[in-house]
C-alpha cells in the first residue's frame, strides 16, 4: 500500500523475527500482538536479524484491523494493525479518520 506519513521521530530497530511493512511494532524489534505495548510502525518489511525503520512519533496511513472511527485511542490488533482501545490499555495513538477493517486509516503516533 502506498502510504502517506509525516515522521517526527523514526528509530531503527533489529529484528527478531519477520516484520511486515505497516505494523505495529515493540521495542524487541518483533511484531506487536494484541494489546501489546508498542514502539512504533514498521516503515519497511524485516527478516529476522534485519535492521528496518519504525515511525515512532508522527503520522502513519495503516490498514485497520478492525471498524474504526475518527477520534478513537487505537491499540495494536492480534496481527499488528490498529483496533479501537476497547478494554485495552496500551494506547499508541489516535485516529484521524473513520474506516472499515481492511481500509486505510490515518493514525497519529504519540
């Protein structure tokens, strides 16, 4: 997916596993699962032992993992993407938009 970002803050992260471009990301440098606490997203694809780019303050089109609405505190879903906050507690940031899961939704990183 092309995407649009404005990166105040992008870190570099090794690996330690695959990573796919557009997820959430932990600072283990593994793929963030549900609720997870997180660092960023993933700028670019990563095998393991890879080093790739996380945007770690800005703002990120992703793919929603789920209905979202423009103003909700957003976690990382099982898979990496953004869910609304729910019951969770790691809030990464903030959607701009409203979308449907598998649409692309602004969010912003904080």
């Amino acid at each position: 997916m092309a995407r649009t970002c404005i990166s105040v803050l992008t870190l570099t992260r090794r690996a330690a596993g695959a990573i796919a471009d557009g997820r959430f990301v932990t600072i283990a440098g593994t793929q963030a699962g549900a609720d997870a606490q997180v660092l960023g997203v993933a700028m670019s694809d990563a095998a393991a032992g890879e080093d790739f780019p996380v945007l770690a303050l800005g703002t990120v089109q992703m793919v929603s993992g789920a209905a979202i609405s423009a103003g909700d505190a957003v976690i990382s879903g099982a898979n990496g993407q953004p869910v609304p906050k729910g019951s969770g507690a790691n809030v990464i940031g903030v959607a701009l938009n409203d979308a449907q899961p598998g649409e692309p939704v602004t969010i912003l990183i904080r």
